[in-house]
C-alpha cells in the first residue's frame, strides 16, 4: 500500500484520526511501538473469571458532547454504568467528590443543604482569614478557600500531594478547577455526563473496530524512530507520542508523571469499581475492582474472584510511560519551544493525542480534537 498519512500512536486519538482519514479514501498506516491496540486504555478478558481488566487503570467514558458520543457509539455497544467513587480516610468511607454526606460524615452532623453550605463558607471564611489569604496562589490556598481547613485536609491535600509528589503548596490553584462540591446527595462522579457508560465488548474492540479498514494498515510493536528513514517525503504524519522524546530531549525533559500498578486475583475484593486513599500513610492513591464496570453481565459480578489492582503514582525518567504532563508556565514554554524545533525538523508533521499536545484530556476531548484536526486536514 502506498501510504499517504502515518499515525503514530493506536489510542484513542491516533484511532479517531485513522478512521476519518480513511473514509474520506485516504491511506492509512497506523503504528504503535507497544505490542497491542487502544493505547493507555487498552483492554483485555481474563480468561478465567471474564473480568474485563484495564491495563492501565480504570476508564470511565463519559461527555456532555452529543457530536462525540454518536461517533464512539457507532464502535461499540455500552452498558448504563454511572461511576460513583468513595474515598477512604482514616479506615472511613466517605462520597467523592464532597457532597452533603461527605460533610455530614466527617463533621458528625445531620445538616440541610442550606445548612451545609452555610457552614463550608463559613469553614472557608475562617480558614481565609487564619492563613491570611486574599486571592489563593497555589492549591493549598486554594482548596482552603474553597472548603475550609478541615475538608480540605482530609480529602484533597495529601491525595494530591501524593498524586503529584510534592507539596500542595508548589502546585497550580486550577487543579482545583476538577474537583466539584455540592451540597446534594448526588454521589455521581461525572454529573454533567450527558452520556457515560462502559464498552460491553471492552476498549480494545473499540479501537479493533474503528481500524477495520481496507485503507488502513496496523503495525504494532513498531518505534516511529526504526522506520523513518524509509518513509517517503511527502507523507503527512500525525504524531500522538512525546515530542520532548521525539527530538532527544534536545531541550530537556518535559515535566511528566507516571503510574505503577500493583494488580492481583483475590477473593478480598472492593466490593465496589473505585476507592481513592485519601491518607498520606497509604502510599497508593486508589484501588481498582473491574469486574463492578460489567453491569450488563451480573455473573461476572457475582463470583467471589476480583481482580484488584492498587494505583501507585511514579516519577518519570526518559524512555519511561509518560501518563500526564505536568500543566504550568514554565511547563508551557518549554513545549512551544519543542513544537517551534518540531515544525523544522519535521515539517510534513502534526502533533496530538494527549501525549502530542501535552494536555490532560478526557478520552471525549481527545476525540474531540481529533474530529476538529482530521475536517481541517
């Protein structure tokens, strides 16, 4: 086949840009240095239990975009799961995000929703005022000014802190952006999700189906850098990987964090998708229960087997898995600089995905801006 684009990356955006491409009749080549499809949302069956394991950690797909659900539903079939998450401190469940019964547990009171959310402002008035805060600078000012000291120590600052290896001091107050509260009993993690659910067939079909093309061919386990040389000059490139890597860190090392998972069949399970670890004593940041995702087959749910895996955040070291860029200023210069040098060195070159454009997306928004790229090619 005669390529006229390559797409380096078999995620969820690499996939979305091949399958446009290539019903508008364009060739199509897709590689990805890993040895299977779907990128960090990769899926697989266990074959003894049934239970859907995600690789990477748990994906919940979720948007309130109606152009981006109808595209992903024409790949698969999903279930109705709505994803609520507890977390745990000091050995106590607690609803995430903070809710009315967030606040009454931790308080020990039986309050309204007036009465709660007179009394987190007040909590955030005191702790203003405590600290001296006029307008928050970092996360931890932040988090305090939101919910006072008390929620916020127990819930979001050594979450983060561990999330993040350092201090809720040296991070960024638009973190905080992410985190809701409300003053409901509304447990669901995604509220605003006009559409959400799990893929019943798992995430690799997904990318498998979206692939199935005459005019695309896959080469897994396959390094952009080994076939370069033997790409011809006028294929387009659409590159979904680091490009701090891409160029030799010829700048330096784009800020990154990773994640390791520690993961075991158990009769011990969750009995629940999600828990976070809100404790600093707890080295992980939550733990995974994947067969509660598989809403549509009961069976699954109903053995005594889990399969359990604890997420441990990780520092990032060059040829390591880059999960999430670390967003701030000084971060964002440093990849301009990189996308300046990219447009030289590789001119016939587009960069995206999450890794490529060096955002922390949402699998709805990676979609998203590959629909927007493939019409503007």
């Amino acid at each position: 086949m005669t390529y006229e684009y390559l797409v380096v990356g078999a995620g969820i955006f690499g996939a979305t840009m091949a399958e446009r491409l290539s019903s508008a009749g364009k060739k199509v080549l897709v590689i990805d240095r890993r040895p299977h499809l779907a990128g960090n949302i990769y899926s697989y069956t266990d074959e003894e239990t049934g239970i859907e394991v995600h690789k990477y950690g748990s994906h919940i797909f979720h948007t309130e975009m109606d152009e981006v659900w109808d595209y992903i539903a024409q790949f698969a079939e999903f279930n109705d799961y709505v994803h609520t998450v507890n977390t745990r401190h000091e050995g106590k469940l607690y609803p995430m995000p903070i809710n009315l019964d967030t606040i009454n547990l931790l308080y020990g009171t039986n309050m309204s929703a007036d009465e709660a959310e007179e009394f987190v402002v007040k909590e955030a008035e005191a702790g203003r005022k405590k600290y001296g805060i006029v307008e928050p600078q970092n996360f931890e000012e932040k988090g305090i000014s939101l919910v006072g000291e008390k929620l916020y120590e127990a819930f979001l600052k050594n979450y983060t802190e561990k999330q993040w290896n350092t201090l809720a001091t040296n991070l960024s107050a638009e973190i905080l952006s992410r985190i809701p509260v409300r003053f409901s009993h509304d447990n669901r993690y995604f509220m605003t999700a006009k559409h959400q659910g799990i893929p019943k067939e798992g995430y690799t079909r997904i990318v498998e189906n979206m692939l199935n093309s005459k005019n695309i061919e896959v080469k897994l386990s396959t390094d952009f850098k080994d076939i370069k040389g033997d790409l011809p000059n006028d294929i387009k490139i659409i590159y979904c990987g680091q490009v701090d890597e891409l160029l030799d860190y010829e700048l330096g090392v784009l800020p990154w964090r990773s994640l390791r998972f520690e993961t075991e069949k158990t009769e011990n399970g969750l009995g629940e998708a999600v828990i976070n670890e809100a404790d600093k004593s707890v080295p992980y940041t939550r733990s995974h229960d994947y067969k509660y995702y598989q809403i549509h087959q009961p069976e699954v749910i109903r053995q005594k087997i889990s399969y359990v895996a604890r997420e441990y955040p990780a520092d990032f070291s060059k040829g390591g898995e880059a999960y999430y860029p670390v967003n701030n200023a000084e971060s964002a210069k440093l990849y301009e600089k990189y996308v300046a040098l990219c447009k030289e060195r590789y001119p016939n070159m587009v960069l995206g995905g999450r890794l490529g454009a060096y955002q922390y997306w949402d699998m709805d928004k990676a979609i998203k801006n590959a629909l927007e790229l493939a019409e503007r090619l």
